[in-house]
C-alpha cells in the first residue's frame, strides 16, 4: 500500500519529528505556596528519544504502525 496523504484528513503536509528528551529524577518535594516544589538531581538518568510522522494536522501515525525513513 503505497501512502501519500495522511489517511485521516488527506494532507499531503506530513512531516517526521524526532523529540529528545533529557531525564532528571526527582530527589524530593514539598508544598508550596500555591504549587508543589519539586527538587530534581543535577545529574540526568539519560535521554529518551521518540520518532513519530505526523500531518501538519496533527494526525500522529505512531511507529507501533511501522515505518521506513530515507533522507532526501
């Protein structure tokens, strides 16, 4: 099955976005005047990255679905 429009709206605007993210672990909290305060280590327990192609839209299709990625 060959894709090329989002299969929700139609849009041919799609695009793959790469997100990473820098973990620190929370070493304590407390309460605080209107919000709790959280106190995260200085020291991140690593990076998570996450891979997705989603329409200008917004419609994600996830890689549980699977796909292939080539650079132009």
């Amino acid at each position: 099955m060959e894709v090329s429009a989002c299969p929700a709206c139609g849009t041919d605007d799609i695009r793959y976005e790469r997100t990473e993210v820098t973990a620190y672990p929370l070493v304590s909290w407390r309460s605080g005047e209107e919000r709790p305060v959280f106190v995260a280590s200085k020291e991140s327990s690593g990076v998570e990255t996450s891979e997705r192609i989603v329409c200008v839209n917004g419609h994600a299709h996830p890689d549980r679905v699977g796909f292939d990625l080539e650079w132009a």
